[in-house]
C-alpha cells in the first residue's frame, strides 16, 4: 500500500499546479484501483504531431504520469502497472522452481485482479509514447447481443472504465436505438403495437439493428425501451467525460411490416439471411424512396434530441446479404449501390451535416466475390473522403477462414476514404483457445507503413463477444499504441509477470507450445463436436487438440505450486484444465459417434459414458471460474425484468441465443460453461444417443427457469491438476 500524502492531480497545459480531483482519469483509477493509490500526479500535455502522447517518470516514490488526453492518461497508467524494468529478480530454487518478479507487475481484468504493488512507486523513466493512429475501435454490434443485451450501468461502467485503461478512444454505442426508432415510426403514423413487434427480443438485437431480422423471439416492452434510455445516458455521458468518440446507430433503410403496407406505392426489397422464414426478413427502402432521406434525418434528430450531438453515426448497409439485383445485371447493381450509398450518406447529414458516416466492412471481405473493386467504387462513390469512415472488420480472416488476400489490399485502401484495421477475434462469445498471437503482433504494422497508411486513421477490435481469451486483448490494446511489431517473447514474459505475479521456466514453455498450436491458429468456430451433436456441415467446428496443445496446458498446470496464491493463475488454470477435459471428452465422443453409425450400440453407450463423466467435471471446475458460468447469464437477465414473467422471458431469450438461436444458426454462440455442459449439453448428448426427438426437449430448457444445482470443488486448482494427471492417457 503506498502510504505518503495523496498528490493526485489532473494539470491543463496553461494551469498552474492544482489539486483537481474532478480529473476524469483520475477517476477511473479509484473506481478500479482504490481511493488509497497516493502519490499520483496526472498531467495534461500537448499531443505530438496531432497523435494522442503520454509521458511516464517516477521518482523519490512519486509517480508523474503525462497525456495529452483522458485516454492516453488511463492508458499509460496500466502501462506502467505492467510493463517491467531493470530490477527483476530472481527468487527460490533453480531454474525450474524459480519465480520472476517485477517491481511493479500488475493486471486489472475482466477475470479479475493481480494487484501486488510495492510499498513506494519504482524508479522509472520512460520516452514519449505516440499512437499512431487517431482512433482505437472497440466492440462490434453483435457484442451487445452475444456480451451486453442485459448488462445494467454497474457492468458497463467497469467495461467502460476497461477502455479507457486500454487506451479505447472510440467505442460503439447502440443501446436505446430501439427507442429512438419508436418515436421516429410514431411520428410517421404507425401503431405502437406494431412498432413494438417488429423488434426482436433483447439478445437478437443487434441483427436487428444490421438489418438481418425482425420480430424474433420479441417485441419490447415500454418498461425496457425507457430503461434503456437511462442506461444509455449514463454511458454517453461517461464516454463524452474521457474525451471517447463514440459511435451512435443511424437509419439504414429497414421498415417495419406495417409501414410496408401503409405504402402500397412503394417497391421495397425484401431481403434474405440465416435461413429464417421470410416474414423475419428486412424490408428495405429503394434508394430512391424520398422516405429513406426523412426518416434518417429524423432518427438522427430524435437521437440528438434525447442524447445530445454526435460525430459519428453508424449504418451497415448489407449486412452479409446481396442485393436484390440479377447476378448478369453489372450496370443495374452499380446505379443501386452507388444510390444506396449516396442515400446513407444524405440520410445521417440531413440530420446532422458535421456528421460522419462509420460502416463495417465486414460484408466486402465476407461476400468478396460481390464485391469487387467496380461496386465498392459505386457504393463510395457519392460519398465525401472526409465524411466516411471504413472499419476492415475482420483482418484475421483472409489468412485464415477466406483464403485471399487482405480486403485493404484488395480495395486498395478503400479508395481514399479513411479506414480502420481491425481484428475480429471472437465469434458468438465462444470462449475456448483461439487466436493468432503473431498476427496480431505484427499485422497491423504492414498497413500502416504501406502506401495506403495516410489514410489509415484507426486500430480496431471487433469482438462479437467479450469476457474470454484475455491476452489476446491485452496484446490488441498495447498494439494500438505501438509504431512497430510487438515482441511476443518480451510480451509474454511481461503479460504473465503482471497477470500470474511470477514466469517460471515451465510456463515459458507452456506459451511457447501454445503459441504452436491453439494460439498459432484463428478459427471462426472453435466448437467441440459434443457442443453440437452431431458435426455441423455448415459450420465446421474446429478446436486444436494437438500434443502441443494438451503439453501446453500440462506445463501450464506444473506452475502451479509456485503460482498458486495468483487469483488469475487459478483462474486460468481452472479454465484451461477444463478445455483440456472437453477436448479429450472430444475426442472420444468422436469414437463413441462413429460406434454409433456402425451399429455398435452397446460400446457406443460405453465410451458416451466416459464424455460424460470428462464434462462433467469440466462442469464443476468451472463453476469456480468467475466468468464462465450460466449463472452469471441468467441472472443477468432475470434482473432486467419487472414481474416473473418478464424475467422468465427474458431468460429464455438469453439461452435461446447460446443455444438454439434460431434460423441456420444452432449452436453458432457455443459456450463451455459450467451449467450449461452439464444441464444443457449432456442431457442433449444422452438424448440424441437414445434417438428421441431434440427439439421438443430443447424447447422446454430454453423456456423452463434453470437454477444451478452443482457445487464447487472445495479447492479447484487442486483439482485441476489432479484431472489432468488422470486424463493424460485418454
């Protein structure tokens, strides 16, 4: 605990110095660090070449930490809690046992803390550190269905709180759009019985939102709409506090049935996806509909009305659909998009003409043989460079899912407009091992030092889900402040000294095989073939279950007595041991489904038996994990609700996403949690193996209340190395 006067000041360029302890950042760091951090002093400085600077010195046991923002001034205090200096030590036995120590190695996560900070702040001096890029993107639409839809303001005010300490300058904000759109459907004459039906339910929102659906799963009530709204001022009002340019939903031409048949006269088209009946598709107003200009003033007036002035609106205009034009009819699908695209751009200006289109670019790399270089042109075309702002989505996948090249490449920087690279590095909030560590290290830097890199304005993380694989995220944050390819060796070392508190030599080797094998790989569906019974055609799930995988994770474990009194070691390890018991249950049940093709009932039966015994103490290890847990979803949106009802629907809502989702998209938002492998998974596996019928049974878990009935083991890390010792010779 450090001890001395508390000298905590927030300074303008132009100020003399004052205790100020308004100081947003400073603010940050009590909430999440504690009123007793003493002798911190924030100051204010210019930015460096227009680019947010930080400067950090330590001295005589003061801490002076230097920003030319609120952001920067978060960031660059995490910074040094994590990064390391020249008074390391070694301490215990040899090589094996011997732990690794900063002087100041600390860790705030979504998981948990790792927070040991000595008794006076370290000596340290460091150069000006200037991102290179003017914006750093978070989150994704689908983060709010897959992550957020039933977060209350405590949760977002930590997630906040997050993005600021890891330097997130421009974050997505779509809650309450709903609302906004029922005033602006209202003021054009529609019922509000209709209106309220044509949303889906909370957790489907955000495909709602991209135009891929309404009405499922739905309708909201006035009691969500006007807590929503709540929610979202407190969120804005945070965000505008650190200086975030956040980015507000904008209208992108989808109507409501009732709309539709309110104006016979117009030609609207009815667009498809995910495989759900047509009466769940979006309507689309034609480009040249005078209506699409003057409701997309009017959301954006409304909004700004409610919410006060917004830079920067977002609007996807096909989200993974194709437009409803002949495949041979090149002329006629060049004049639509660049319609559509002159017409987006009118609509958020008429509201708002400082305004500044944002778009994913997610749909140009993922439909890439529509869109070609001749219709991404057309689609720009009517747009001004400066009031548009690309963000490449998904940068991991030409590597590894598409097969081609990067789509800045392919788009040649998107022809002049300003763009954003970025990773999305988690699908449907599925949480086993996946990332490429040294892509994400690296990557970036390419663009930036290429021949579109003048117009490259912003780094980004697009993640559909949160609370899972946490190194990657760290490495992303750290990536958006760095001119140059990160060193993953001294990162890593740096990572797990701040997070475990020691880097024993086991746990070097640990990495450096799972570097090789579920961190040396990208996959869009990192799903155990039990998680969706039978292997999904569609979608093929994909886990890396190599020897370098399982050692990995057995080298992870063998730290555990010199890291045990860690939280995030015994975290990480729980959950880790427990991918490692699903991953064996794998690959028997793989077995056990090709004894049950043959005929071969009886050993069919035997080895089902062992997957479930393997899952079911996975199940019970992680409940001890402070994230992966159904409880926590559950609860979450129970809470939400006003009378028992509304939580029961709520919750059904919540599990029908991770579960059933509806359309083509069963078992999409996989999730290895405690209550849901063993109340969800394993029933549905001993279901299918006595060839009853799966839907009906699904149906009723979804829509029947779910309390937890397993208990923790009495002490888990124990457990977890214990297991896999067991397990080693499945």
């Amino acid at each position: 605990m450090l001890l001395l006067l508390v000298y905590t000041y927030c300074l303008s360029v132009s100020m003399a110095v004052a205790t100020d302890k308004s100081c947003p950042a400073q603010k940050v760091i009590n909430r999440q660090f504690g009123d007793n951090i003493e002798n911190v002093i924030f100051k204010m400085i210019d930015p460096c070449e227009g680019k947010e600077t930080f400067l950090i010195e330590s001295s005589k046991g003061v801490l002076t930490i230097s920003g030319s923002s609120q952001i920067a001034l978060c960031y660059a205090f995490r910074y040094y809690l994590k990064n390391q200096n020249e008074t390391e030590k070694f301490l215990g036995g040899g090589d094996t046992e011997a732990k690794l120590y900063s002087v100041c190695g600390a860790m705030k996560t979504w998981s948990g803390d790792h927070l040991s900070l000595p008794e006076t702040w370290p000596e340290y001096n460091s150069a000006k550190q200037t991102t290179p890029y003017d914006y750093r993107y978070f989150l994704n639409v689908c983060t709010y269905g897959y992550t957020a839809p039933y977060w209350n303001w405590e949760r977002w005010e930590k997630e906040i709180d997050w993005m600021a300490l890891h330097g997130v300058n421009f974050p997505l904000a779509t809650v309450a759009a709903e609302a906004i759109a029922e005033r602006v459907w209202l003021r054009l004459g529609l019922d509000k019985k209709d209106i309220q039906s044509f949303f889906t339910a909370p957790a489907h929102l955000p495909w709602h939102r991209m135009r891929n659906l309404n009405s499922w799963d739905g309708g909201l009530s006035d009691s969500w709409q006007k807590e929503q709204i709540n929610l979202q001022h407190l969120i804005l009002n945070r965000m505008r506090e650190l200086n975030m340019h956040s980015i507000a939903p904008a209208f992108a031409g989808f109507v409501p049935m009732a709309f539709v048949e309110k104006h016979p006269e117009i030609k609207f088209n009815h667009l498809k996806w995910g495989g759900f009946d047509e009466k769940y598709n979006a309507y689309v107003l034609p480009p040249d509909s005078p209506f699409f200009v003057e409701i997309g003033r009017m959301f954006v007036e409304e909004w700004e009305k409610e919410f006060g002035k917004n830079d920067f609106y977002l609007s996807d205009s096909f989200n993974e659909m194709e437009l409803p034009v002949a495949k041979d009819d090149t002329e006629g699908k060049h004049k639509l998009l660049s319609q559509y695209g002159e017409t987006i751009y009118k609509s958020i200006s008429a509201g708002n003409p400082d305004a500044i289109w944002v778009t994913q670019g997610w749909t140009f790399g993922y439909h890439h043989s529509f869109w070609d270089k001749e219709s991404l042109t057309a689609l720009l075309s009517h747009v001004p460079d400066d009031k548009m702002i690309i963000i490449d989505l998904g940068n991991e996948f030409p590597k590894w899912v598409w097969k081609t090249e990067q789509t800045w490449k392919m788009h040649e920087g998107f022809y002049g407009k300003k763009w954003i690279f970025s990773y999305v590095p988690n699908f449907g909030g599925k949480n086993l091992l996946t990332g490429d560590l040294g892509l994400y290290a690296s990557a970036s830097i390419e663009a930036l030092r290429s021949k579109y890199g003048e117009n490259l304005v912003g780094f980004g993380s697009a993640p559909e889900g949160l609370e899972n694989n946490e190194v990657i995220y760290e490495l992303l944050a750290d990536a958006g402040w760095s001119k140059s390819a990160i060193d993953l060796d001294l990162w890593l070392k740096e990572y797990c000294i701040a997070r475990y508190g020691g880097y024993p030599k086991n746990m070097s080797e640990a990495w450096n095989l799972l570097r090789k094998s579920s961190y040396g790989t990208f996959y869009s569906y990192p799903r155990f073939t039990w998680q969706t019974v039978v292997p999904d055609i569609r979608r093929k799930s994909k886990v890396d279950m190599s020897d370098d995988f399982f050692h990995g994770i057995e080298l992870f474990l063998s730290c555990s007595e010199n890291l045990k009194e860690s939280d995030l070691y015994r975290y990480d390890a729980i959950e880790f041991a427990s991918y490692y018991l699903c991953a064996k249950a794998d690959l028997l049940y793989i077995k056990a489904l090709e004894k049950k093709q043959m005929g071969a009932k009886n050993e069919a039966n035997k080895l089902l038996e062992n997957v479930v015994s393997l899952l079911q103490q996975a199940d019970k290890l992680l409940l001890s994990h402070p994230l992966h847990r159904l409880d926590r979803w559950v609860e979450q949106a129970r809470n939400c609700g006003q009378s028992v009802v509304e939580k029961d629907f709520y919750e059904a809502n919540a599990k029908r996403l991770i579960t059933t989702w509806g359309g083509i998209q069963e078992d999409y938002a996989a999730r290895t949690w405690s209550g849901l492998i063993k109340d969800y998974y394993i029933p549905r596996l001993q279901l299918y193996f006595s060839d009853k019928n799966l839907d009906d049974w699904e149906e009723k878990w979804i829509t029947t209340p779910w309390h937890n009935t397993t208990e923790t083991f009495q002490v888990p890390l124990d457990e977890a190395v214990r297991l896999v010792k067991s397990a080693v010779a499945l």
